[in-house]
C-alpha cells in the first residue's frame, strides 16, 4: 500500500474520530505528497521519495518543537509534539544510540577510517546505508565522536 493510500485511509480514521491534531498533520502530508507530484518529479513517486518528504517533515517539526521550547511557548510546541508522533508513524523505526553506534564502528571498519578527516567518507556511506533509520545530525555527532576517539 503505498503512502498516499495510507494517509487518506488515516484521514478518514481521523474524521471519524474527530481527531484534530491528526488530520491536521494527515492532511499536511497528503498537501506535500500532491506537491511532490505536480512538481517536476512526475507522478510516480518512489518510496524513497516519500521518505525522504516524511524526513523532511519531521525535521522540520523537531526545529520548531526546539525553537517554541527555548522560547517557553508551551502551547505551540504541544502542537508541533503531536505533529511529529504522527508524522513518526509513517517513518521506520529509528535506531537507539546503542545501535546507531553498533552500525556507524561496522560502518568505520569496513572503510577503514581512522582520524576526523575521514568523517566524510563515512557519514556518506552511513547516510546511504542508514536512510530513514537515524537522523543525520546524529549520524554526524556519533560519526565524530568514534572518529575522535
């Protein structure tokens, strides 16, 4: 099932529920996977499009959950709280740090990176190899730290 069924079979879960927060967020989703289509893209979109548009998403409510945290606006970072857990739902499951860290010295290994200079190399390979499953500012903050160690 591709996502875009997915999201309008959520929608009407969301309507019958009377669910704001979701078909708030299920409806943004749809609104970015229509833009997708009509954008020079075409309308086949690939999964790892959809992918990459729902990262994009979640990123995005994750900086402004940080922002209206630091700012002390508890009311607009609940909104952004309940946008991201379901934007979440639609994402794989993310790595623990436990695991992450596993991954990135398998990773280090296998290309035989050894100083901070290296750094490159391998949170390209592990970004390719870890899509989805680990955000990329932590890829690069445990990249470093192994790297520095």
């Amino acid at each position: 099932m591709s996502l875009e069924a997915k999201v309008m079979e959520e929608i009407k879960t969301a309507m019958r529920a009377k669910d704001e927060a979701a078909l708030r967020t299920l409806r943004a989703i749809k609104a970015a996977i229509l833009l997708e289509k009509t954008s020079g893209s075409g309308v086949n979109i690939t999964e790892a499009d959809e992918l990459k548009m729902l990262q994009k998403m979640a990123k995005q409510r994750r900086d402004s959950l940080d922002i209206f945290t630091q700012q002390n606006r508890e009311d607009l970072a609940a909104k952004e709280r309940e946008e991201l857990a379901i934007i979440e739902r639609f994402l794989p499951q993310q790595l623990n740090p436990e695991e992450l860290q596993a991954e990135l010295k398998a990773i280090i290994a296998e290309i035989g990176a050894s100083s901070p200079a290296d750094m490159g190399k391998v949170i390209g390979v592990a970004s390719k190899k870890l899509a989805g499953r680990a955000d990329g500012k932590m890829i690069s903050e445990t990249v470093k730290q192994l790297l520095n160690s």
